[in-house]
C-alpha cells in the first residue's frame, strides 16, 4: 500500500477497462490488478471486464491473459490464478458502429450490481473520453459510487485538454475522475515526499541559498518500432515533459503542505507549475529548450526508418526524440535555481533519475572538494544516493573524495516494490485521488508548454541530429554548459 494512501478498504468493485485487450492492459494493468488479488487487495466479488473490438468470449480472453500474461507475474499457487482468471470478462465493442449491442450487454452485465464502485478505465485513444463517457450516461451507468480513470495523451495542447476535460466533466464530477500519471506511481517518487516532508534536515537546506540546481532526466534506450502514428504527433515534449517530467518537478519543488491528504498535496503542486517562468520569445525558446532527434547508428535505425504501419512524412523530420529545457520557477524559494529537465528515446542507458546539486562550501580549506549532491533514482535500481566529501584514509596529505550514502530499495526492504501501476490502480480502488493529477494541474502544465510548441512549429530548424546510443544532441550539452554546469552523467565517479 502506498505511503500516501489510507489503508484500501477492499470494496466490491467493477472494473471496466476500455481498451481492455490492447497492449497497456495486457503488459500493466492486469499483471498489476493479479498481484493486487495475490496480495489480497481485491475483496472477493470484484470483477474486471475488458472492453475491446475483439470479438472475444469470456473464455477467450481468459485463455488470452492465461497465454500472455501468466509469464509475466509469479503464479505460486496455481488456485489462486484460476480464482484470478474467474474475475475476468469481455464485451465486444463496435466502436463507430450502430451496432449497439455491445453497450446492451455491459448493461446487462453491470445490472444489479449498482451498490459496487465502479470503475471506467479509459485505456483508448483520448478522442474516445468523451464519446464514451456520453455512452456511459446514455445508458445510465454512472452511479454515485463510479469513477473515471483517464490515460495519457489528455490533449496535445491547452485547448484540446481544456476540450477533454470539459467533456468528461459533463459525466463525472471532478473528485470522480482519476487522470493517471503512471510517473507518480513509481516508488521513489513518493519516496521524495517522505523524504522531504518526515526529515528534519532536508527542510532548511532545500532552497536556492544551498541549492546550485536541480536534474531532472528520464533517458531511454528504447526507440519508437510502431509507434510512429502515436509518436509522430506527440514528441517528446508531449510525450515525457508535460506530465512526467513536470510532475517530478513539482514535487520537488512545492512547498510542506499542511497535510496529508487529497487536496493539499494537489494545491501545493499546481502553484508550482503556475510559478515557472513562461518561456514564449523564440529568442528564448531557441535559449532555453534543445530538440533532437535521433539517426542511425550501428544496427540502429533512424528515427525515419523505424519500423511503423506509415513512412515517414515532413511531420515526421520534426519531430523530437530528445528535448532538454532549462526551466525557472519565480517564487522566494526557488528563484535562481535553474531546474534542467532531459528525456530522450535511443540513449545510451535507461535512468530517470533527480539530481539535486547543492553549492559548494562557502569557504574550503581542503582542495579538491566537490559540492554535495542527492540523487534520487527512479529506475532502475530505486534508491537513493547522498555525494558527500570524505577523507581517503591514508598518512600524509589529506585527499579528499566524494563518496555516496546510499539507500537501496532492494536491499534495505526486503518486500517487492510493487509496480507504479499496481499501486496507482489500488488507490483508484480505494478510492484515493492524491496520486492522480487534477483539471488545474494539467491545464497548468499545457500552459507552460504551449509557447515552447508553438516556437518549434514556426522555426524552420529542424531537430539537431543525434546517434542512436549517445547522449543526445551538442546542443544540451551547451544548455548545462553555458553556465559551467554538466549533466550528471558526464562527471560522475
Ligand atoms: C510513457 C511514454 O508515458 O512513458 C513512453 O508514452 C515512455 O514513450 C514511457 O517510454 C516511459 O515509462 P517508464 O516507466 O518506462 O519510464
């Protein structure tokens, strides 16, 4: 159970995932909800029903996650996987059609069943919220006790969130829309809010008087093999930066909230993005902001030449693989500390990580210190990791060398860190939206990053050109360099 969360009360649920047989449900969501059941989280009635074209039985699809995704998870007890695959249902779902009987039978299987929480997972294209939140109330489904749960991409600018959002807010109030950031599901992420906020010492050191600036990179080496439809309109700015990134940044940076629970947290947060300096000049977004893509190298493609159902067109050539931003937060806090953030597909290595790089002492009378660092790891490896100066043991001159205090999640709790997904979805089951991202959050984050689309879109530059496999573009390694900084990476021990 998450740290952040009340303890999961386990009601009966409906869980009704659109999207229910496509690749995010079968890689995540339902190896996430087996081992909630393992772990008894699931109260015994609670049911999961995937929505999808397929055409599938009920058998089918049991046989389906049997095939596909008993691989995935640990099945000890061979019982408990059958009870779990007992939970399972498909309706066929002709989207587009006026075949209706796929919402007839979603009726009939729900019926009856009113006094359960039930749950509309809306693993589908973001164009469907809308639409399919119309349907739900059409046919009457959406009770007191039912919340929504919105995937990424929710728009691709401020106005086409503003438009999602609006729509879903027709159906469902807002404390019954949970719109995931699968980022803040992740260990370490809420790991930083304990840290900041159940420590003393942290507290009076984490502001621009002893911080120089802040890391925040997510680095990939995967690329995009058939992803081009979705990529292709998204980038990496949409992509990682909107929500990820930005949500990282935010919990770094927002204020102690006064407490623990569904609001607090969420009020501190968005006065964060609402504090980044707008970044709106081309003059500036040329200054602050870096865009690359990625080119062939050893046996891999080119961003053009990965393998995807349409080639490559000019949208295509402009499309960004790899972005880095300096971005600045105005508040007494945070003014003057530069917060860089890094993303990237086809990197040399797969880390998401924040650096918190501290000044360095304001008087040395050892040479060769190097100032203070916390590294917060998301992946891989969760942990994390304070730099601090120590003496090499030896006689004679003293040499000083940075060492780490590190805490590793897998070596200091020997309980299995549940995925993001696996927590993100027992909080929607319990009821709980503190991980889940709010209207104003997203609208806040769109804000900020629509001047920097908009710049990209009329400049006649293309992405700077990058290797597969290296580091990204020049062009980020300037933006640290300008002001004597350097990615972690380049100057770690
Ligand atoms: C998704 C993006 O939201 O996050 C993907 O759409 C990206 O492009 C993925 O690969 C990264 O997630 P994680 O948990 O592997 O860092």
């Amino acid at each position: 159970m998450s740290p952040l969360s009340p303890p999961s009360t386990a009601h009966t649920a409906d869980l009704v995932v659109f999207g229910g047989t496509g690749d995010l449900s079968m890689r995540k969501l339902i190896p996430a909800l087996y081992h909630a059941d393992r772990d008894g989280r699931l109260s015994p009635e609670t049911r999961v029903i995937a929505m999808s074209r397929g055409g599938l039985t009920d058998a089918d699809f049991r046989g389906k996650v049997d095939a596909e995704v008993r691989a995935q998870v640990p099945v000890d007890d061979p019982a408990m996987w059958q009870r779990f695959l007992g939970r399972l249902h498909h309706v066929s779902l002709d989207v587009g059609s006026d075949d209706r009987s796929g919402w007839s039978a979603l009726t009939k299987l729900l019926g009856g069943h009113e006094q359960r929480d039930r749950i509309f997972y809306l693993a589908s294209p973001p164009m469907t919220f809308g639409p399919f939140c119309a349907e739900l109330h059409e046919a009457g489904l959406i009770t007191p006790q039912s919340r929504v749960v919105l995937e990424k991409p929710l728009g691709r600018d401020l106005a086409s969130s503003q438009g999602i959002n609006a729509q879903v807010g027709l159906y469902f109030d807002e404390h019954q829309i949970f719109r995931i950031d699968h980022y803040l599901g992740k260990e370490t992420v809420q790991n930083l809010l304990v840290l900041r906020f159940a420590n003393a010492f942290l507290e009076p050191i984490w502001n621009s008087l002893w911080i120089d600036h802040v890391q925040i990179t997510a680095a990939e080496t995967v690329g995009t093999p058939g992803r081009r439809g979705y990529y292709d309109h998204a980038g990496a700015l949409r992509d990682m930066v909107q929500n990820h990134l930005l949500q990282l940044l935010t919990l770094v940076a927002m204020e102690p909230p006064a407490r623990n629970d569904r609001e607090s947290i969420r009020d501190e947060k968005v006065k964060v993005l609402q504090s980044l300096r707008p970044i709106v000049e081309a003059s500036e977004v040329d200054r602050f902001t870096v865009r690359g893509q990625y080119t062939a190298s050893g046996d891999m493609p080119s961003y053009l030449d990965e393998p995807a159902s349409t080639p490559p067109n000019e949208a295509s050539k402009r499309v960004e693989t790899f972005t880095a931003i300096r971005a600045e937060i105005k508040n007494w806090r945070w003014a003057g500390v530069p917060f860089y953030l890094r993303t990237g597909k086809r990197l040399p290595y797969r880390r998401s990580e924040i650096v918190v790089q501290f000044k360095d002492v304001p008087h040395s009378i050892f040479p060769g210190g190097t100032p203070n660092r916390l590294v917060l790891r998301l992946q891989p490896e969760e942990g994390i990791e304070l730099h601090i100066m120590a003496k090499e043991p030896g006689a004679g001159e003293v040499t000083l060398k940075p060492v780490p205090l590190r805490l590793s999640f897998g070596e200091t709790f020997t309980t299995r860190v549940p995925e993001a997904y696996e927590r993100l979805l027992t909080d929607v089951l319990a009821g709980n939206p503190t991980l889940f991202m709010r209207r104003d959050e997203v609208e806040a984050a769109w804000r900020w990053i629509d001047p920097i689309l908009a710049a990209w879109e009329a400049s006649a530059e293309l992405p700077e050109p990058y290797p597969a496999g290296t580091t990204g573009p020049a062009g980020a390694h300037e933006l640290v360099g300008r002001s004597g900084r350097t990615w972690h990476e380049e100057d770690q021990p």
